[in-house]
C-alpha cells in the first residue's frame, strides 16, 4: 500500500487560523471501565500510537488496547485487544507495517498483534516476577525493537532499568543492557544507529546501536528527563523534563536551540508533526496544547482543553493531533471526519 500523500506544509503565518478551525473529535468507548470509573487515573490511556500510513490509532486502558480508524468515531469501529496479564504501559506500530502492533505492561511480556485479523502473532517474555516492561522503541527499518524493563531495588523507591533489543525474526532478545541510571523514555534516531536514552539525571544520553557504546550526553534540564523525540527531517531533537521545560536541540551541534516554557508540570511527551516544522507538548498539568513553530520558537496556537494532557502525538502525513487525558476518551484535533 503506497504511503499516502503528504499535506502542503503550512507557514506560521497562516498555520493558526487554519488549525484553529479544526473540529475536535472524541473516541469514546462508552463500554470499557475507563467510561465506569472516571476518577482513577489508571483507566485512562497513557499511551498512543500512529500506524505507519496513519490509517490507524491505538490506545490502552488498564489491560486492554483499543485500535481506533481514525475516520470512525464509533466505537463499535475500532478493534479491541486483550491478552496482557497486567496494565498495558505501551502500545507502538511497526513503522513498516501498516497494521502491526506491539504492546508491553506490567506483566513483563511484550505482544504482537496483527490488528487486521484481531490477534497477538507472537511474544518475548523480558521480565519475571517484580519485573514490567514499560516502553517500546522500533528501530526504523522495523525488524528489531527495544523495549525498557524496571524493577524496584530492594528496600529503595528507586528502581533499575534495563533496555533490551528484541530481533521480529526471532522473537528473542537479542542482549541486555543495564543502566545506571532510571531511563524512563528513548527513542531512536531516524537512521537506527543511534539511542536517545532520557535518564531521571535530567540527561539524555546519545549511544551507538547496537553496540549502545556512549556517544555524547545532553545536558540542558534540572530534573529527570521524562521524554525525547527526534524532528522528522532530523534536524532537532527535543527533550522534556519534570522541570516544566522541554528543550529543542540542533543535531548540527548538540547546542540547546531554546526553551519551551509554556508548559505546565511534567512534559511527558513530545511530537513534531510530519513535516518536522512544528512541535507540541503534552503535560501532567495546565489546560492547553502550546504548539510552537520549531525553527523560530514561537507560539504560533493554543488549543484550549478541560484537562491536562500526558500524552501527545501528531499524525504521521497531516496536520492532526492525537491526545490523551480527558475522561471522555482519545481526542484528534484536524483532518479526520468522524462519524
């Protein structure tokens, strides 16, 4: 299936008016408990995925994950999938094939599904008892991943990570590599041969892949580093803490563009949108989506929302944003009709 054609990028000049106008849709799965017990945090998805093509959505809620057509609202439209024997931490889309899914939880195991047929391919127990997965990085090519693992130290609030690269071929690990320090978010660069690794030092650490030698370490934030992005045109890296403050980072020269000072509380997630001209940010507090246009660090719109919202994500080939928090379920500003 051919990649479908890219939007006219959109200057700042006309950039706000256009978005602005956008409806705001909701995908409510009024069935799930996430819609029966709206106070608990836990019920609400944490996490978001973009197929490949954009075709697709998924979220997860407590054990299940629920895949949404992002034309159809509805939600006898979207597909749910279950099988996690603990709370879903991470959903992500192989980037090379549309309709592919991994997920991992707190059961310690990461799954396969083919959305298509409605069922898991294939699984890679990473962790034991005490021990979950809680994040997903593909490498672009597709055929491998990394998926972090995290225990509490015995007697200690703090916990220790592992990053553990996972061959599709093989459903095998591939290695272990322990980390120093807590790693909460990583990312890979857009050619593969690089890790960004977010740490709870305030650092991202750069390392090779696969070897995960150490490259070089950003250092621009005065608390932990809870998420790292790279611009589709990789030119910028950016990088958001719990210090209220997400960074963007020229890859020229690895020197802080500027500040994103906008937000409010901790910067969870970060998204540029397909063009690489445009970034958002989602946060533990305040009530509005900042996005900034990238290359001068303006404000160019501000979408008002009823709650604060952790998790962000941009539309891989048009101008449509993805977000999370409100109670009522996922919410996309721009582009999709629903119905």
């Amino acid at each position: 299936m051919p990649a479908p054609r890219a939007r006219t990028p959109l200057p700042p000049g006309t950039f706000p008016s256009a978005f602005s106008k956008q409806k705001d849709i909701i995908y409510s799965d009024h069935s799930s408990s996430s819609s029966r017990s709206l106070s608990s945090s836990r019920t609400l998805s944490h996490t978001l995925s973009w197929s490949p093509l954009g075709n697709l959505i998924a979220t997860a809620s407590e054990r299940t994950i629920r895949v949404w057509n992002p034309e159809r609202n509805a939600s006898k439209n979207s597909t749910e999938l279950r099988g996690h024997g603990g709370y879903v931490d991470c959903v992500a889309f192989n980037p090379r094939k549309e309709a592919e899914l991994a997920s991992c939880g707190g059961d310690g195991v990461v799954r396969l599904w083919d959305v298509r047929a409605k069922k898991a391919t294939g699984e890679v127990r990473v962790g034991g008892a005490g021990q979950g997965a809680y994040r997903i990085a593909w490498r672009p090519d597709g055929k491998e991943m990394v998926v972090g693992r995290t225990e509490r130290k015995k007697g200690s609030r703090e916990r220790e990570d592992t990053l553990i690269p996972i061959s599709l071929s093989t459903l095998s690990q591939l290695e272990q590599f322990p980390q120093s320090l807590e790693a909460p978010s990583f990312t890979f660069s857009n050619s593969g041969h690089e890790l960004f690794i977010a740490t709870n030092a305030g650092t991202v650490d750069i390392v090779d892949y696969p070897s995960f030698d150490h490259l070089y370490t950003l250092r621009g934030h005065a608390a932990a580093c809870h998420c790292v992005a790279m611009s589709p045109t990789g030119a910028y890296v950016a990088t958001g803490a719990s210090d209220s403050l997400a960074m963007i980072w020229d890859t020229k020269d690895w020197i802080p563009k500027y500040p994103l000072t906008t937000l409010a509380g901790t910067v969870r997630s970060l998204s540029f949108t397909f063009d690489g001209s445009y970034v958002v940010g989602g946060s533990d507090e305040g009530n509005g989506l900042h996005i900034k246009h990238v290359e001068s660090g303006d404000d160019v719109c501000t979408i008002s929302i009823n709650t604060p919202s952790p998790c962000v994500a941009w539309h891989p080939n048009r101008y449509a944003l993805a977000y999370t928090g409100d109670p009522s379920g996922l919410r996309i500003i721009g582009g999709m009709t629903g119905s």
